[in-house]
C-alpha cells in the first residue's frame, strides 16, 4: 500500500472539532501514565477556545487523506512563541508528525520575527515529547515543581535568529 502524503497547513474554523478530537485522544493517553485527570482535561482546550485560537493565532493541522492527524498551536507574546498544544493521534504517533509540525510552525515564528520559541512539558510523563524537542534544538530553561496540577513542569526554549537579529548582530560587529 502507498504511503499517503502528509500535508501541513493553517487551521480553518471547520477543523476545530477535529482539532479538539486529536487533542482529546492524544491526552487522554496519558491516564495510563497516572496522569492527574485535571492536568488532562486543562491539556484539551475547549472547542470555543479552539475556534479562538484559529482566529487570532497560528494554529496548524497535520492532514492524511483528508483527516487531520496532528495540530500545534503558536501564541505570539512579547516576540516570543509559546508553543501549545501540540498532539498527534495516538496511531499515528512516532511517524515524524510532532517534528514536521514543529518545524513549519518555527518558520512562521521566524516569519513573525519572534526571539525565541517556548514551551512547557510535564518530563516525567511525555518522556518522548522530551526527546523531540531537544533533538530540535530546544533547550532547558527551568523547572518549575509541582505547578501543573501537583506535577513538575519543564520549561524548554529555542532561540531563533531572523533576519532583522542577523541584520543587527552584523552591524554590532561593523
């Protein structure tokens, strides 16, 4: 059987209930992991924040044949990107999605000429998601104890360089 190709693109308004369903089954995985089940419900934005989101900030699907397997959403603050819920659909995770989505979506923090990329993951629990972001060059920042729900956070960031930096570094060296 053929390999469908996987295609990256923004979030519409009609995608949100499928936004919200991948957020939905990617995170409730994690009751397995004893995950407390507030941190997992808080982890599952609402449909209207969904909706809100796809309005006003840079929300992205991953697409196989039509349905949408995977989504990351970028907040802009204080030329910075907080990176949030990212998900992929349990059956079509460890395929290469996260990183795809991650990447598209620092093209557009570049684009947007954001400092910086950030993002908090619970480590003890998504081991894995730990994993792809530091392969893509995201490094620790802190470390925040019990604040999600009783569970330690780890704060990563990447920072990135856009041409206005480039541009600026160049004549501080002039």
């Amino acid at each position: 059987m053929e390999k469908a190709p996987m295609k990256i693109r923004m979030a519409t308004p009609n995608d949100a209930a499928r936004i919200y369903e991948v957020l939905k089954q990617a995170f409730s995985a994690y009751k397995n992991k004893n995950y407390p089940i507030e941190a997992i419900k808080a982890a599952i934005a609402p449909l209207s924040e969904i909706r809100k989101r796809i309005q006003k900030e840079c929300v992205l699907v991953a697409e196989q044949r039509g349905i949408v397997v995977g989504t990351v959403t970028g907040l802009i603050q204080h030329k910075s990107m907080c990176i949030c819920s990212l998900a992929v659909l349990p059956q079509f995770q460890n395929l290469g999605i996260a990183t795809k989505l991650l990447k598209r979506i620092e093209g557009f923090a570049r684009n947007l000429e954001c400092n910086k990329l950030w993002l908090c993951v619970v480590p003890q629990v998504m081991e894995k998601a730990v994993r792809v972001y530091e392969k893509l060059g995201y490094e620790q920042e802190g470390y925040l104890k019990r604040h999600f729900y009783g569970e330690d956070f780890l704060l990563l960031s990447k920072s990135i360089v856009t041409d206005n930096t480039t541009k600026f570094q160049t004549l501080r060296k002039a």
